[in-house]
C-alpha cells in the first residue's frame, strides 16, 4: 500500500503487552488519509502518492488548494505529505486508506513532528553543558558556555558553534518505536515511547527506514 500515513497526537497512556510488561505508549489518531494525487516517473521525474488527512475549513482553503482537490474530487484537508508505494496493489484518486491497510502491530516506525517550543533557553538546557564548580573560586560565571574562540586564530566565531538560543519548535524525527496496538475502529494506533510535539500535533509515521534487529530491540524494551 503506502510506506506511511499523516495522524495526530493524542496523548500518553499505558498498555500491558503480550508478556505482563507496562508499557509506556502514545496514541496516535493515524489516518483514514485520501489519495490526492498519483505522480510518477514520466509526468513527474519521480515516483510517490500524496495523500491528506483531516477536513480543512473552506474559509481557509487557497485558490490553489481549491484547484488541486478538486482536480483529485476530494475535500481540503488538514495537512498533505506523500509515501512512496508498497506492494502491487492499484490506487485511485478519492481512495481512503486505513491504518490496518499499512501498519501492523510489532512493526518499527519512525514518527516525524515539530518539537514543542521551549523558547529562548541557554547552553546548560539547550546543549547539556555541565557548567562551572558551584565552589572554589567560581564568580557570577555558573551557567556560561565559556570561551567561544581565539583572538588571534581564527579571529571569529565559528558557525555552527553551540550556544544559547531557540530551543525546541524545529523538525524532529523518533527512529525505530515498536506498534504496541492497532485500534482499527478508531483509527489509532499505540505506538511504545513518545513522539515529537505535544498534544493535538500533527505527525506523520513511516515504516522504519533502517530497522534496529529484534535481539537489539528486546534488549532495549527489557
């Protein structure tokens, strides 16, 4: 079917797996999503289906969104991504497609969202840095990043150097979680561990790129 689906986050709670365990989980509204376009090879230099999740107010729909769901028959939705196809089955556009039809449960995930916004925090939070000895001599100087160069060589600041700023509120992707569950009659799915964003957040789960080995997993779950 899909390599993917758009869903929502909404919430924590805990499950009891197959072995007594547990386990921490997030539950994740995941689909039904609607095939909005079919691009490929020779029309479009690549392969993928865009899908869409949700219903979008009408007094929030572009000209251009307007346009493009209607060439596809379908309502506006929320948000709009695109999977790469798995399988030999055919899609047609205005197709619905439900969780059960591309996850099962044990299966690994990477979950993709944005990261709640912490604001403008320093290097203690934002890059873990240890900090000065609260004794012996340290002054108004516990919490700084310390020297960020040289005077004489390089003569600047280099970019990417650690230091205090926006912290949170960016892209962020979760490997490898573990499907606890399936709740194909709400659309949901239990996924082991925490995802990006808070509650109500939009994500979008893939089936895992480059999968850990299930010694490696179990180890990790124990």
């Amino acid at each position: 079917m899909l390599n993917g689906l758009i869903g929502k986050k909404l919430g924590m709670t805990q499950l009891t797996d197959a072995h007594g365990r547990v386990r921490a989980v997030t539950v994740v509204q995941l689909g039904p999503c609607t095939v909005t376009q079919l691009k490929a090879q020779p029309t479009d230099g690549y392969d993928s289906v865009q899908v869409t999740w949700g219903k979008k107010k009408l007094s929030r729909v572009s000209a251009a969104e307007r346009g493009h769901f209607t060439k596809a028959n379908v309502a506006a939705g929320v948000k709009t991504a695109e999977f790469k196809k798995r399988g030999e089955g055919e899609l047609v556009l205005g197709q619905s497609i439900a969780v059960s039809e591309v996850f099962k449960a044990g299966e690994q995930v990477d979950v993709q969202g944005v990261s709640k916004g912490r604001g403008y925090a320093g290097v203690i939070r934002r890059h873990h840095f240890a900090g000065f000895p609260g004794s012996r001599g340290t002054h108004e100087y516990f919490r700084h990043g310390g020297s960020i160069g040289n005077r004489s060589y390089p003569g600047r600041v280099r970019k990417g150097l650690r230091m205090a700023g926006q912290l949170g509120n960016e892209t962020a992707t979760v490997l490898n979680l573990e499907i606890v569950e399936i709740l194909a009659e709400d659309n949901a799915v239990a996924i082991a561990g925490a995802v990006p964003g808070p509650d109500g957040a939009m994500v979008i789960v893939k089936h895992a790129a480059r999968p850990r080995r299930r010694a490696n997993l179990a180890a990790a779950n124990a």
